[in-house]
C-alpha cells in the first residue's frame, strides 16, 4: 500500500484540483465518508437510533475543522444529536468557513471550547491586581457587596467548561477535527485539557490523531488517543511509527476522490509503502516438482565467536527457515561445534581465531573467498565481535563479494569504526541496525534517532547507496529511492538474538532472487508475522528468538491463505 507525506498529500490535493476536483469536492467527500464511519458505528456497533446517538466534534480552526462541518451537516439531517466544540477559535479557512456557514444553527448545539482574547486579559490583569494591590474588602458602606466584574468573568468561564464536560461525557462519539497533517510542537493545556476528559465515548481521529506529527511520528504530550483514525486518500508516513501508530487505533484509509493522474506528480519522488503481501508476489518462489537445491540459492554466514555462538546460529537458522536451498556458516571452532549440533542442515567453514576467541582476518582470506564465489548472499556480523581483524574482514567481504552482503550487528559496529567500509564498497549492501546501532554510525545519541527514523534511514541510504533496515516497531527499510514501514511484529520480539534471526532471514529472500529493497521488506515482513505468530501461542513475555524461528513456517502459512485478497 502506498502512503505519502504530508507534503506529498498537499500536493496531490493541488493537482487535484487541476485536474477537475475542487478541495471543496476533496472536503464534501471527506466529510461524506467520515460521517459514513460514524453512522456505520453508532447503528451497526453500538446499535443505536440517531436520535438517541450525541455525535461531539471537536473542530478546530482549519480545514479539519471543515470536514467536521461537512459530516455533522449530513448527520444531522438525519436526526443524530450534533455538538460542535470550537476549539482554538473559529474556522479561519475560507473552505471551513462555508462549510460551516452551511449547518442549520437551529439544530446544532454550538459551544465556544477557547477563551477569549478579552477573557485572557482580564484574568490576566486580575491575577497582576491581585499580586501588587492590597486586598479591599467588598463590603460597600451600606452593608451591600460590591460588584466584581472579574467574577462574571469566571463564573462565565466556570459555566463554559461545564458545557463542554457535559458534551464530552455525554457523547457516544467524539471526534477530534482539532489539528491536521501540518501538526508540530506541542498542545496547549486548554486543549490537552479538553481531550483528556474521561468518557466513554467512541473516539475518532480525523485523518491524524490532534497532537501527532504526520511526517515523523512522534507525539506531543496530551495527544488525542483514538479508537479509530480515518485517514484521507492515503496513510501518512508519520502514521507508520511510533509512538504516534499506538495513538491511532485502528485506521480507515477513505477514498476522497483524487484522480489516479494525479499521482504522477510525485513520479521521480521518493515513493513511500506499508510492506504488505503484495511486496512478496514473487516470495517464495514456486517450487517445480524437479526443483533441487541449487535453484533457491546459497546464503555464506560469517558470524558468531567463542562467547556469542547463538547469534551464528539463529541466523543460520533463520536463513534455513526461510526456503534457501544451502546455508554454509563460516566461523571460529567452538561456534561451528554449537551450531552444528542445532543446525545439522547447514555446512560449514572453520576460520581460524585469536586468544579471545575471535575471527582472524589473514588466515581467513583466502577460504573465505573461495566460498563468497559460490554465494547467492552473505549475512555478516552476528555476534562476531568489533576487533582489528574483524574490521578488516569486513571490509574484505565489502569490497571482495560477488552477491549483495547484508550487514548487522558487529558488522554495523566495525562499518561505525571505519566508515571507508561502506565508502570503498564493491556489492549491493543491506545494513540491520537497531536504533543504538543507528546512533553511532552517525554520531549522534538515540533519542535523535527515534525522533527522526524515516529521516536517519533515508539520508543514510542516500548518502552511500546501500538498503537501510533500520529495526524497531515498524521497522523503516530505505534505499536511495523508496521507503518502506512495516506493520508485521510485537513487543515479544524484543529479545537478544531476534535480529540475528532476521538478518539470515533476509539473507535468504535475497539468495532467493527477490532483490534488494524487495528482498529486505520481504524478511522484515515475514520476520514479524512469525513473531506474532510465536506471541499468539507463547504470549509475548514469554516467546524467545527460537520461536519466531518455529512459527516461520506458519508464516508461510499465512500468506498462501491471504494471497487471493492480499490482505495481510
């Protein structure tokens, strides 16, 4: 599924409207399909008649605000209980303004959700009396209390946001119309205030959740928290990470009418996609009946050292699982006699190694050259610790190896010791990093990282040419021309040795022929529909990397079920 940012989606709304359909159609029809949603819910879920259904929206002063218009304008007609809270002020769009101009005032119940300019003023000047002037007492001489204007102010005040609790929690649907895709910064406490009023209501974002960034994901603090986002023509890129997915609940993507054309506009953009099923349309590769070994590829393995022996074997496992037809890991001896043991299938190279039980590069050249010949795809890294001699490794593989390297784990650690790694490349390279892992190769701490991944992985693929697979909860996979994020995977995965899973794994879609940017997406994808395979038998605090590897196969299951509707 393709999404697009929020600047993408502006412009396609301009050429839309170039090609015949008027925002005002763009925002008739937004408003079309979310007053849709809601009746949808109020008579199909919660199984209510529209007059016994208080729909309250949330509308702030832009063009969100006008779709809320549009969808209470048809809602009402229909006998629904509208309420429309102005929150920020009123539309000051011209396309919100006549939308709202539209709606029968004698129907709807209106409420102002902001104070007022004279309103902040005067609570402001009283606070600045009260702070520099002695307190007088407002008994009047004839025994009467004086008069306060300031207590007007209040009580009008006090009477305000009553109005507007008693709408919140009286509605069994609110809907937040409040900010849109431009969104950036922080709430104010006014309106934090406002979407933090308990109620049991049915919450429904418009487009984006009020409070999310729409570009990269993040979250302000007080964001609305949705049951259900229906987004317009397509999702956003922002809507693919977190922390904003989790605020979006479920998501709608509405057809609002822009003309297929009109996606021409972004042809030789960066193109952005949701990893779906139909980015594995040629994975797995059919099997004839005469089909052998060497027609599903070689994956070359150079992992693992004394200590850290199971990362070599998860990704040697997690490459054989995946439908390779050979899987050769090269290692020291003591990683090669653990492996050997729980993946009898693969064959194996002994390397050499140092007193510490690490990979030595010099008496390791030579046989590993011989066996990248015969690779279809090397996965390297993996436990194979950062030391002089697995730097220059590294680097030989780099500059040396005839297929596309997929890079993870110490292998980032020794690209981030020397970057002329990636710089002198020879190969189509695959990079796995964690967000840690992201953050030293550009120097930069974690927190920057995880506030700017879509940004970190693409500048990072752009500026060496390589895939980026850049993990965590929605994985980001880029390469100099596209971004991919996907939606496969859960917190059980959150184990040492999961990566190392997933680097055999794309290590084997790759031998496979299914490409790079395809090949990375396509073992990112069944990765996290195998663990949630696992999570769905084990429970995801008890689940291991062992188990995404036994729950492969049901992945593979899963897509031969959905391959008719494409669904997953």
């Amino acid at each position: 599924m393709q999404i697009v940012t929020p600047k993408q989606m502006s412009r396609l709304e301009e050429r839309s409207e170039k090609l015949g359909v008027s925002k005002r159609q763009l925002m008739e029809n937004a408003g079309g399909k979310l007053a849709e949603l809601i009746e949808n819910y109020c008579t199909a879920e919660a199984k209510l008649k529209p007059e016994y259904c208080s729909v309250v929206f949330l509308a702030g002063t832009g063009n969100n605000g006008g779709d809320c218009f549009a969808a209470a304008d048809i809602l009402v007609y229909k006998g629904y209980r509208i309420t429309i809270i102005h929150i920020g002020g009123l539309p000051k769009t011209p396309l919100a303004q006549e939308m709202l101009s539209r709606l029968p005032r004698d129907r709807i119940t209106f409420i102002e959700g902001f104070r007022s300019g004279n309103v902040e003023a005067a609570i402001e000047a009283a606070e600045l009396d009260y702070m520099t002037i002695q307190p007088k007492s407002s008994d009047s001489s004839d025994g009467k209390k004086e008069h306060n204007p300031l207590d007007d102010i209040l009580l009008a005040e006090k009477n305000r946001m009553g109005l507007i609790k008693g709408a919140v929690v009286g509605a069994q649907v609110l809907v937040d119309g409040v900010f849109g895709t431009g969104f950036h910064g922080q709430l104010d406490k006014d309106t934090m205030g406002i979407f933090g009023i308990g109620s049991g209501a049915y919450r429904i974002a418009v487009d984006v959740p009020s409070g999310g960034n729409s570009s990269s994901g993040t979250a302000a603090v007080g964001i609305f928290k949705a049951d259900e986002t229906i987004t317009f023509g397509f999702i956003k890129s922002g809507m693919s990470q977190f922390p904003m997915k989790k605020y979006c609940g479920k998501v709608t993507v509405a057809d609002i009418g822009i003309p297929e054309e009109a996606l021409r506009i972004l042809d030789g953009e960066r193109k952005y996609y949701r990893i779906e099923r139909n980015f594995l349309a040629s994975y797995p590769p059919k099997r004839s009946r005469d089909a052998h070994k060497g027609d599903f590829g070689t994956v070359l393995v150079i992992a693992g050292s004394s200590s850290m022996r199971g990362a070599a074997a998860f990704a040697t496992l997690g490459a054989l699982r995946s439908g390779v037809g050979l899987v050769r890991l090269a290692s020291v001896e003591k990683c090669i006699d653990t492996v050997s043991v729980l993946a009898p299938e693969a064959t194996f190279l002994e390397l050499d190694s140092d007193d510490y039980g690490y990979m030595l590069y010099d008496s390791s050249r030579e046989p590993l050259e011989e066996a990248m010949k015969k690779a279809d795809a090397i996965v390297i890294g993996c436990g194979m610790g950062v030391t002089p001699d697995t730097i220059e490794l590294t680097k030989f593989i780099t500059q040396n190896a005839p297929c596309p390297v997929i890079i993870d784990a110490d292998g980032i650690n020794c690209i981030a010791k020397d970057i002329d790694i990636l710089m002198k490349k020879r190969t189509d390279i695959i990079i796995t990093p964690h967000m840690g892992e992201m953050a030293r190769l550009l120097s930069c701490d974690t927190e920057m990282i995880a506030e700017n991944r879509l940004i970190a992985a693409e500048k990072y693929a752009e500026q060496f040419g390589i895939t980026v697979v850049l993990k965590g909860a929605g994985t980001v996979v880029a390469d100099s021309h596209s971004t991919a994020a996907n939606h496969t995977g859960n917190a059980g995965m959150s184990v040492g040795g999961s990566g190392d899973v997933l680097a055999g794994m794309i290590g084997a879609a790759v031998a496979q022929g299914c490409g790079i940017f395809d090949g990375a997406c396509a073992g990112v994808y069944m990765h996290g529909l195998a663990g949630d395979k696992a999570a769905q038998k084990l429970g995801m605090e008890a689940m291991l990397p062992r188990d995404i590897i036994s729950n492969i196969s049901d992945a593979f299951g899963i897509l031969k079920e959905k391959k008719k509707n494409m669904t997953v």
